[in-house]
C-alpha cells in the first residue's frame, strides 16, 4: 500500500464520520509530495517525517498541527495492519501559546486610511474589497473562514443580520450588525455588483478580481503587507507579529472595555458575547477578561464604584 492510496482511505474514513478533514487532507497529501506519492507506508522513515515536521526550521504551532495529523495517520495505518509502528519522533516540543495581540484604535484607524495608497497588494483582491473584510472581520468579531464563506443570501442587509453557517465545531449561528457595519457590507455590495456582474461571482459576498471566491492564503497575504506598510509590529518579544486573526480578539476586548465604562454587567454580558463570537465553551471568552492593562483598569475602577455602593447601604 503505497501513502497516496492510503490517504485516501482515511479521509475518506474521517469523512464518513461526519468531519470535513480539509485541512488534514492538505497536510496529509503534501505529506505525500515529500516523501514521494509512491513510497510504500513500510518505507516511510522518521527521519523524513521529522523534516516534513520541521518544514522552515523553526518549531511553531504549525508543527504541532501537523504532528497532530499524523499521529492520526499513522494510527489509522497500524490499526489496518501496514504498520507496526508509527515512525513519530518521540519527544514532543511544548510550545507556548500564542498571545493574541489587541489592536489601538489609532492602528485600526491607519489600516483603514492606508489601503488606498498601498498599491501592493497580491493579485486578486482589491482594496474595496479588503477593507469591507477587515472592517466585518473587526467589527462582528467573525473568524477569517466565516467571512469568506458568506454567501450572498447569509447577508441579510435590510435586517442587519449575518447568518453562519457551519462554522468552527459545525455550528451555526445568527449575528446582527449595527448600522455602521451594515452600511459598510451595503456599500461594498453594490459596488460588487456594479464591477463584477453577477452571472460572473457566483455565491461568494466577497469575491476576488475575478469574480471567484478569496483564499484565505491571498488574504493572510494581503493584510500582512497592509500591516507591514503601516508599521503595525509586537515589542513585547512574542514569536508571532500581529495577526489577522487578532482582529477578533481586538473586537472582543474592546466590547467588554466599552462595557466596563458604560457601568454594565460584564460577567452577565460577558455569556452574550460568547453565544455571538460562536464559542463552544464561555470560558474561551473569559479569558480576554484579563487581555489588556486598559480593560483591567477599567474593571477596576468598576469594582471600585461597586464597593463604594455596597459601603454605602451597608
């Protein structure tokens, strides 16, 4: 059994348990290019599958995902008898967690004035169409998928509604706009239709110069050089700059600061911001309680006026 066939197999496997596998298909079939589509799964060695772990040279979160599929993998293989046992380094890397890095409102402010007159862009994306994905990407605390994803009935611009569907964990969930965001996906959605006529877009609500849908790569590539022509970079020695990904935190953290302010109920607040961010547990929100020094201080001084409060009655 060569590792292509193999491959085959167990997405199919995976799917027929109900999992998309994309991206454990993407892994698995460069997987296959490097230690060449034809090698029997017997002649696969560790020593080139910890070059396929180690890619650049630089052990990152991107290892451990791909380590992650493979030990899958290989399991798979075992269990139908074309291994004996998976060729997996045995020590395992700890990797800390990614911090997520909180945008100003000043740096969100320059984003958005520098798309412009940045003129280098990668192919395919226009600079329309970057800004409305990033504002929705800010200001809806979507995950990068979810935006591109959307399709032309997802949005539902007379209502201020979002619909979205399968997300992460397939789930589904309804998210309404203020009247800022929406106006903003309107103005991008007639300019969509005045440039790219619809027998040429499709479905997609955000589409390339092409008309077709973006890939998430284009993208990642087009806000990395939107970032870099702005200045935007970490001092605190993370590994990672500034994401596009970090957008979503900023949003969160940025409610909940506006909410502190406003004197409100965050920890009550705080369950309705995870229903709309699409988390499967509410402690995957809670923990930007603790995000920036600004947020804290504004939790404190809401404390304060608490305590000030119950002194008073008391």
């Amino acid at each position: 059994m060569n590792v292509n066939d193999l491959v085959t197999q167990y997405v199919t496997f995976r799917r027929t348990l109900g999992e998309r596998c994309n991206t454990t298909e993407e892994i698995l079939r460069s997987f296959c290019r490097v230690v060449g589509l034809r090698t029997p799964v017997r002649q696969i060695r560790l020593k080139a599958v910890a070059t396929f772990l180690t890619g650049a040279g630089t052990i990152t979160r991107s290892w451990h995902i791909r380590h992650s599929v493979l030990k899958g993998f290989f399991r798979f293989a075992v269990s139908r008898g074309h291994l004996k046992k998976a060729p997996l380094p045995t020590e395992v890397p700890k990797l800390s967690p990614a911090v997520p890095y909180i945008y100003s409102r000043q740096e969100l402010r320059s984003l958005m004035e520098a798309i412009p007159s940045c003129q280098r862009f990668p192919l395919y994306i226009e600079p329309c169409t970057l800004r409305a994905i990033l504002l929705l990407l800010y200001g809806a605390g979507l995950r990068r998928n979810e935006v591109l994803k959307l399709s032309i009935a997802d949005v539902d611009l007379p209502n201020g509604v979002l619909t979205i569907r399968e997300s992460k964990f397939f789930r589904s969930r309804l998210v309404p706009i203020g009247g800022q965001l929406t106006k903003v996906l309107s103005d991008y959605a007639h300019w969509r239709t005045a440039t790219h006529p619809s027998t040429n877009t499709g479905n997609h609500f955000f589409v390339s110069r092409r008309g077709t849908a973006i890939d998430k790569r284009t993208l990642n590539r087009a806000f990395k050089r939107l970032r870099e022509h702005v200045g935007i970079r970490r001092t605190d020695g993370a590994h990672h700059q500034p994401r596009l990904h970090d957008l979503r935190h900023t949003f969160a953290v940025h409610r909940l600061t506006t909410w502190y302010r406003q004197g409100a109920n965050v920890q009550r607040l705080v369950y309705h911001l995870s229903v709309y961010l699409g988390h499967a547990r509410l402690e995957h929100t809670q923990v930007y309680l603790t995000m920036t020094p600004e947020l804290l201080q504004q939790a404190g001084a809401f404390f304060e006026r608490y305590s000030r409060k119950e002194d008073h009655h008391a």
